[in-house]
C-alpha cells in the first residue's frame, strides 16, 4: 500500500498524513510546513540552502545523489547539410574531414594565389606608365621643416 505524502514548502521534507501544518497566504497560495521551526523560518523568508538540515541544503552541497546525473544522455541529431552558392554538400564534408596539415596547404595556395594576381596588376600598371613616358619614381615627400609656420595664439589666454 503507497502512502500519499506532501512535501514541506521550506525544508522539502516528506509529509505523512496527519502531521504538519497548512498555512494559506493572502494570495491564496497554500504552504505545508512540517514543525514549527520549518514555519518560523519560512515566515522570516531565509534560504533554505543556508540551513544544514533541510534538504536544499544537502542537494546544493552535493549530498544527495540527484536523478539529473542518473538519466541517460538522449542522442541529439547534428543539423543537416546545406549545399551554399559556389559550394556542394560533399565539398563541405570534405572540408570538415580536412586534417590540419591538408587546411593550411590549402590556406598557403590561396595566399600565393592572391600575391600572384596582385603583382600582376602591378606589373600592368608599370607596363602603361611606361608606355605612357611617366617616371615610375615615388612622388617627392612635402618637407614639412621647411614650411612657414603659423602665428601661434600668446599663451595663457584671456586677460580679465
């Protein structure tokens, strides 16, 4: 035969029929405490994880083995693959099976790549102004030492 239990609204203790006390709030919200002391405690509304005997108390500091711990992990489904513009479903999962060595080859190929097309468009560049009769020297630098300086405010501001 199973016995039908509460639960003590401060210490989370079990209550058996017969012992305890409810308590209804202006509110309308019922508590059941189960001794006195659990009562006053709930009243003057201190924590229950700051008072050893209660069972809050004893799950916050690890002293009760919790259910949590006991279930088993459900098996959660990655999310499916879409392909991109410009990229197949299989060349991505070639990329996430990729070792490091193969991803910086790649990386380095690319790099070497794009130096190659830049020093291409420089030499074109060079090619015109040649044609083009301009000197490829840097354009002179203004020297700033040697420009007139401005006026300067006098220093110290108004005078009253």
């Amino acid at each position: 035969m199973v016995i039908k239990t509460d639960i003590c609204s401060f210490s989370e203790w079990r209550i058996f029929p017969g012992k305890g006390v409810r308590v209804v709030g202006k509110d309308g919200k019922s508590m059941l405490y189960m001794t006195k002391k659990a009562r006053a405690l709930g009243f003057r509304k201190v924590k229950a994880q700051k008072i050893m005997w209660t069972v809050a108390w004893r799950r916050l500091n690890k002293k009760v083995r919790t259910d949590e711990g006991i279930k088993k992990a459900k098996k959660r489904h990655g999310k499916p693959l879409k392909a991109i513009v410009g990229v197949s479903v299989d060349d991505l999962r070639k990329m996430r099976k990729a070792t490091k060595e193969v991803k910086e080859a790649d990386k380095e190929q690319a790099l070497r790549e794009i130096k190659a097309r830049k020093q291409k468009v420089i030499d074109q560049k060079r090619t015109q102004k040649k044609v083009l009769g301009k000197d490829l020297k840097a354009p002179k630098k203004v020297d700033v030492k040697a420009m007139p300086k401005k006026a300067a405010p006098p220093k110290g501001g108004k005078k009253k």
